[in-house]
C-alpha cells in the first residue's frame, strides 16, 4: 500500500493510500454528497478538471460495470472515459460484489491513470470547503506538481465531441444537443422519446439545417468562457425554436438572453437537491452537479425564476414568459438520482407538437 497526499492551497494536508494511479495531479477540490453513483460520477464530463470527494464513507463495494452499448452508447457509464481528475474517499472495498460487476474500481482507475486515495478524513475535507469555499488541490504522489485552476479555460472545448453525430436517425422529431459535455442518458432520454439525436460540437451552427428543438447540455468550467456557444444560443431564441437547457444549459441560456451568472462557494453536487417550482408548493428532489448559478436579479423582463433551490435559494431554472425557452440547473434525466423530474423531457417536447 503506496502513501500519497491530498494537499490544499490552504497548506492543509491530508495522508492516505493509493488504490488508483500512482501520479501525481492538481485541479479544484469539490465534494458530492451522494450515496451511491461514484462510476456515473467519475465519467460525467462537469467533472472535467476536478479532484472529487465523496463523503458517503463505502466507495467501490459494488465494482464496476463492463462496456455494454446501448443506442450505440455506454450502457452504464456517461461519457466513453473518466473525467474527474481524482478521487478521493474515506473507505475503499478491496471486495467488491455486485451482478453488473465486471472489475474494482481499482482496476478500473488504475486502467484510466486515474489517481484516487483512501484512509482520508473525508468528513474535515468537506467541512474545510463548506466553510472557506472551493479550493484547489493537488494530490503528491512521487513528484511535486504545482496547482491548477481549471476554470482560467474553456474546459467545454476539452469534453466536447469533435463532429456532429446522428443517433436514431428515424426519430419522429429532430433535436439538436448542443454538447458542451454531455451526459450520456440526457441522449438516452431524447432517444427513449422517439427523437432523432443530432449532437453537434459546442461551436457548430446548425441554424441552417432543418430541425424541431435544441437542449443545451451539462458541462463543465466557467459559463462565461463560452461566448461562441452562448452566440449560437442567442441566435435559437432569435428563431422562437423550443430550447431546453440542463445544468449549464441553463446558466448559457441565462446569459444568452443578457442575464448573469456567478460562482458558489462550494457547488452543489449530489442526488438530494430540493428545488421549488416557481407559484406551486411543489419540491422537487433532484440530483445536481454544478459550481455556477444565475443572478437571479439579472433576469430580463421577458424572462422568469422557475425552480429554486430550497436549502441556499439559488436559482435552479428559468423559463420566457411567451416562448417555448426552458432551462433547469439540475438534472431531469438522473442518472444516478430520483426519477422526480423526468417529466419536463415530455414538457419539451410537448412545446415541439404545438
């Protein structure tokens, strides 16, 4: 068993041991409160750049599924590869039992050179974030490494796919994802729902082509780096077309339409979120994985609050008053979470069939 470190801008310093790649690497240290999901977790591309804690103690007890396709996509995984840069947890099962298993996670980060660590206080590492805020981080393995911000890049041009690609091409109603690090079961769920897939390069114009609806996807870094995309937007809502955006879908559309977006403390990534519905006494829970939020005071007239997030009331989506223009900082397609609010994938296409 192979010590390394976890070692925060602040000079904190925490040791543990190695059961992933024995490297060293820095990034942005942030925590989910999840109980399970760790595999969907690692390969979700918001995690782009980031050390990952998870504060549920039991981490791998369960494996790691194998390489089934579905739809021509992972089966179990959201993306083809592990984004998040490490991991980091209280208490690694070198056991693991499971039907879906086809090897430890172990294995499988040391496959990926993903660095993880374990034996870690994982419950002081929270706590310091919770209170001073996201942090950079750098595990220490070998070698010294200096720290990195990956919000100083567009991280979205590093998770997005390189050309357009079609899935389920006799799908009744075209829709175009803008994939700025797309989360595989939000193509899954437009598939499910007899949609033919064009999933195009966060950059890409498709406003020649002839198409039903766009849904901005998840991604991860800084919204406001991504002024070609948010330019791509704005020209969606000049044509009226039915646009849905997912986590930061919904801070691009925020700023597309002239309003502002800024950075939490320390994010909110788990599968019990609580999110009110705007006029209703309906609480949503839902599952979440994002550092950014929109102004709410910056929304234009035309504009309005949809959700918003029950425990810090931060905004959790927003909707035009007259055009078919939606957009939620969680996650309807829950992959892992609740199932509690799958319905606006319906409610989208519902504006389409008008």
């Amino acid at each position: 068993m192979k010590e390394a470190s976890l070692v925060l801008e602040d000079s904190t310093k925490y040791c543990g041991i190695s059961f992933g790649a024995e490297e060293s690497i820095s990034g942005e240290v942030v925590f989910n409160t999840g109980m399970v999901g760790y595999y969907e977790s690692l390969t979700d591309p918001s995690y782009k750049g980031q050390i990952l804690v998870l504060t549920y103690p039991l981490i791998g007890n369960y494996g790691v599924p194998g390489e089934d396709e579905e739809f021509h996509l992972s089966k179990n995984f959201e993306s083809g590869q592990i984004h998040a840069s490490a991991l980091i947890v209280s208490d690694y099962s070198y056991s693991h039992n499971h039907w879906n298993a086809a090897r430890s996670l172990s294995d499988w980060l040391k496959q990926q050179k993903i660095p993880a660590l374990h034996r870690i206080d994982t419950r002081s590492v929270t706590k310091r974030l919770r209170e001073k805020g996201t942090m950079l981080g750098k595990i220490v393995s070998d070698e010294d490494v200096e720290f990195y911000d990956p919000n100083r890049e567009n991280l979205i041009e590093k998770v997005t796919v390189k050309e357009p690609v079609v899935y389920n091409e006799k799908g009744k109603w075209k829709i175009v994802v803008i994939d700025c690090g797309v989360k595989y079961n939000i193509l899954r769920s437009l598939i499910k729902k007899d949609c033919c897939v064009l999933r195009v390069p966060c950059h890409y114009d498709f406003t020649g082509q002839a198409f039903d609806g766009v849904v901005v996807s998840n991604g991860p870094g800084d919204p406001k780096m991504c002024q070609d995309t948010i330019a791509l937007i704005r020209k969606c809502f000049e044509m009226a077309t039915p646009t849905f955006g997912i986590c930061l879908g919904n801070q691009l559309m925020a700023l597309a339409a002239g309003a502002d977006t800024y950075k939490l403390k320390y994010g909110h990534r788990s599968q019990n979120q609580p999110c009110l519905q705007t006029g209703t006494k309906r609480c949503y829970i839902t599952s979440q994985n994002h550092g950014y939020a929109v102004e709410i005071a910056s929304l234009p007239e035309d504009w309005e609050p949809w959700f918003t997030n029950v425990n810090d009331n931060t905004n959790e989506g927003i909707r035009h008053k007259r055009l078919p223009l939606m957009s939620v900082q969680f996650h309807p397609e829950h992959c892992p979470g609740p199932v509690d609010t799958a319905f606006l994938f319906d409610k989208f296409l519902e504006f389409i069939r008008r």
